[in-house]
C-alpha cells in the first residue's frame, strides 16, 4: 500500500477515525494494527522479518539495562548487531558480496560456482532494521531507558507513516510520544494536511512527471547521445529531491495527523553552498544516524585531521553501500566522502550567505553524482557522462533535439518550469521560515482557493499518470 494508491485513501480515514474516537489508552493498539496491516499489505509473509527484528531488538534492550558487565553488555550488542544486521545482509547484500568473492577468486584462477539467493528485498527493511539499531546502542549507552511495554515498542518499529522509507527516528523523539495519551488538536490536523499536500504536490506533480522521462532514457542510455543525457541527469537530480522529500512530507504530515512529531528529513538541500551543507540538510535522519554511529564512533575528528578524513571516507562508503548493492551506489557514496574531505582542506566548507555561484556548483556536483546511483551499470553511467556533451557547439540544436528525443513540447515545457520554480520559491522561504506556518498569514479565501487549486492539479496528473508509482527509496 503506497501513499499515492487509492486503498490508501481508504486507508487512512478508516485509521484516522477510530484513533481518535476510542479511549486515549489505546491508541497505540490502534497505531500497532494498522502498521501491521499497512506493512502485510505489501508482502504478507516478511510481516515475519520485522517482528522477528523487533522482537530480538526488544530483549536486547531488556537484557542490556538488567546487565551490570560492561564485557556481558558488549556481547549482548554484538549478538544484536549480527542478528539484525545479518538478516539485512543476507537478503540485500550477499549476492553482491559472492559475487565479488567468486570474482576475486576467478582472477586468481579458482572457479568457483556461487550459490545466489533468489530472494525479494522486503520493503523498508533498511529503515527499521536501522531503526532498531539505534535503539539497542541507545541502551547501551544508557542514552534511554527500555520500553517494557512489547506493543508499544513494536509500534516504534513498525509506525506506518515512515515504515517504508523514513524518517529513521530517534527512540528518545519517537517512542516517548507512542507511550503517551494524545488530544485531537485542529491545529496539529491541518498542518499535517498542508504538508501532506505538498508531499503528494512534490511527488505527483513534479516527481512522477519528470520520471517519465527519465526512466524513458535510463532504461537505454547507450541509444541516446548529447543534450538529452544532460537533460535526464538533471531531470532525475530534480525528481529524486521531489520523490524522496514528497515521500517524507506525506509521512511527517500523516504522524501529525495522530498527534506526532517526526523530525525534519530535508531542509532545502539544492540550495546547500557546500557539500557537507548538503548532506546537513538531505535525509537528515541517515545523515545523523551515520554520524552518531559509525563518524563519531570510528573517532571523529578527535584524532587528527589524517584520520578525520579516513572517518569521512569510510562513513560515505558505508552511506553509498546501505542505498544499495552495487558498485555504483558504494562509488556515489565515495565521490560524496571525497568532496567533503576536499572541501575540508581547502576550507570550502564554510557556510556562505549569498553563495549562488557555490550553490550552483554544488547542484551540478550533486546532479553529476547522482548519474551512477540512477545507473544500472558501470558502463550506462560512463556512457551518460561521455556523451551528454555531444553537439553541445551548436546550443540552441542541441536543447532542441533533447527535447525532442523524449517528447517536450512547448506546454509540458512551461508546466515543468512553473512547477519546479514553484519548488524553489518554497524551498527558498524554507531556509529562514517555516513555510507551512507562513500559510496561515494568507487571507482564509486564498488559502482554500490555493487548496481546491492544488488538489484539481494533483487529480489531473494523477489521470494523466496513469497507476501507482512508487517511491523512488522504497527500493532501498
């Protein structure tokens, strides 16, 4: 069940109902029944996995704050680690590392006949096994406190609105608001609708209208050449920021629906005057999760400027790995860890107030980066980069025939640039604002003729892009 169907139009309603008209006491059982359905929705037989990891998580943590041995301590979290993190890597990474095992071998002249899995990546398992993660070393550390109430903390596992893809929440931010009594507030609904709106405006709009023609390219980059491959590139940097910020707006304003707070995911990346501000302000929750547990951990930049940038370089791998198994993603990753590590030497870094020459470069590194995560190979993503210039001598010839190749005319062209200077209006009131509180200055007419406006737009693209797309990072 995605945000963007029509079972969970149905959905939703039916929840938001019985939430709020049952006793306050059981609002998490509430909480706890829809996830499950809405996660059994997707594949039935994995619903197996994530109480499975829950349920080891759980013990763990009760386990941990009844330990007094700090060695008995670090056994139980090492047990953890391989027990969640093993279930992540044998359905999302073993192929991938077999593969690369068998190939090492076979250059050393001993074949070996690999034995893959055929296995279904269950959706959102990074997120909640990342998720538990935290909340077993939180206990460790003596951060927080275990829940002892099972339903409650298998709720913050499995919470429907950022299950599939996120925010990765913090125990002390998430589970605390599970456990307590909540109070309809109007004014949490409709804020939470605003930004829901806005969710499904980024994802349906802009997101899903620009996927059209990028996967029409991407799905055979070696028979395009010249101005079409750069018009893609920056086609997809736009509708990943869309999708993936859509998916997180739709999820915060849904947990606002039920009286909860999620963190902020995205905060206007694109207009980042450095690449280390970008990735401040791009999926935040993985962001601080990698700091706080893998930077920090690893040392930081307690230990000198040499090893400071090893941290950098292995966090970033390990970032680019966790999006996916493929030698591309751990590259896209890389060249991000490098980036960061050069800007720190020279000391580009720096927060600039009027940076638009830096923004611009950042935007054309970011968008040149994300050529190997949308890749499927090696070769298609060196392909897009050898060819996306050509014909570039004669300009107005070469924007021409890249519209061309994939289908613009002069109509999608002006509702594409509307929609995405739209995008950058908002995102630029974002960067000192908060623009859905900024709404409620309009008069209460313009605000529902603005409503009504949007919600006419989103049921025409919805027409027009025909079936459920999905979430670009439910893949991950």
């Amino acid at each position: 069940m995605s945000f963007n169907s029509f079972s969970f139009a149905i959905f939703l309603p039916i929840v938001f109902i019985i939430y709020w008209w049952i006793p306050r006491k059981y609002q998490w059982i509430v909480l706890l029944i829809s996830s499950y359905y809405f996660y059994m929705s997707w594949n039935a037989k994995y619903v197996f996995l994530i109480f499975f990891t829950t349920l080891v998580s759980y013990y763990c943590g009760i386990f941990l704050s009844a330990t007094k041995s700090d060695r008995n301590k670090r056994v139980i979290l090492c047990c953890t680690a391989v027990v969640c993190l093993g279930i992540l890597f044998l359905f999302k990474y073993y192929n991938f590392f077999i593969g690369i095992f068998c190939d090492t071998m076979s250059s050393l002249s001993i074949q070996l006949h690999p034995i893959t899995l055929n296995l279904l990546l269950p959706v959102g398992i990074s997120f909640y096994t990342f998720q538990t993660m935290s909340y077993v070393i939180d206990v460790y550390h003596g951060a927080v406190q275990p829940e002892r109430n099972f339903g409650k903390y298998a709720v913050f596992v499995s919470f429907f609105p950022q299950l599939v893809a996120g925010p990765i929440e913090r125990t002390g931010n998430l589970l605390p608001q599970i456990g307590k009594e909540h109070f309809f507030q109007y004014e949490d609904a409709i804020y939470g609708l605003r930004q829901m709106l806005w969710g499904f405006f980024k994802k349906i709009v802009i997101a899903d209208t620009l996927a059209n023609y990028v996967d029409l390219v991407f799905d055979e980059p070696f028979s395009y050449k010249g101005g079409v491959l750069l018009l893609v590139s920056v086609f997809f940097s736009i509708q990943i920021y869309c999708d993936f910020s859509g998916y997180s707006d739709i999820a915060i304003g849904t947990a606002r629906l039920f009286g909860i707070e999620l963190m902020t995911n995205f905060k206007s990346p694109y207009l980042s005057t450095s690449v280390n501000e970008f990735w401040r302000k791009w999926h935040i929750s993985l962001s601080l999760w990698f700091r706080d547990y893998v930077y920090i951990p690893l040392g930081g930049n307690r230990k000198g400027k040499i090893r400071k940038y090893i941290n950098v370089m292995i966090t970033f791998l390990l970032s680019g790995l966790w999006h996916g198994a493929n030698g591309t993603f751990v590259f896209w990753g890389g060249i991000h860890g490098l980036a960061q590590v050069v800007e720190n030497v020279f000391g580009l870094n720096k927060k600039r107030k009027h940076g638009l020459i830096a923004t611009c470069i950042v935007f054309i590194f970011v968008t040149f980066a994300w050529i190997f995560f949308r890749a499927s190979s090696w070769q298609e993503a060196f392909h897009v980069i050898s060819y996306m210039f050509s014909g570039i001598s004669l300009p107005m010839t070469y924007i021409r025939d890249a519209l061309m190749a994939v289908g613009i005319d002069r109509k999608e062209c002006i509702g594409i640039g509307i929609s995405v200077l739209l995008l950058t209006i908002c995102d630029f009131i974002s960067l000192e604002r908060n623009s859905f509180k900024e709404f409620d200055k309009f008069p209460k007419v313009l605000r529902w003729g603005i409503y009504y406006l949007m919600g006419i737009i989103l049921i025409a693209y919805s027409l027009q892009n025909i079936g459920e797309n999905q979430f670009v990072y439910f893949q991950f």
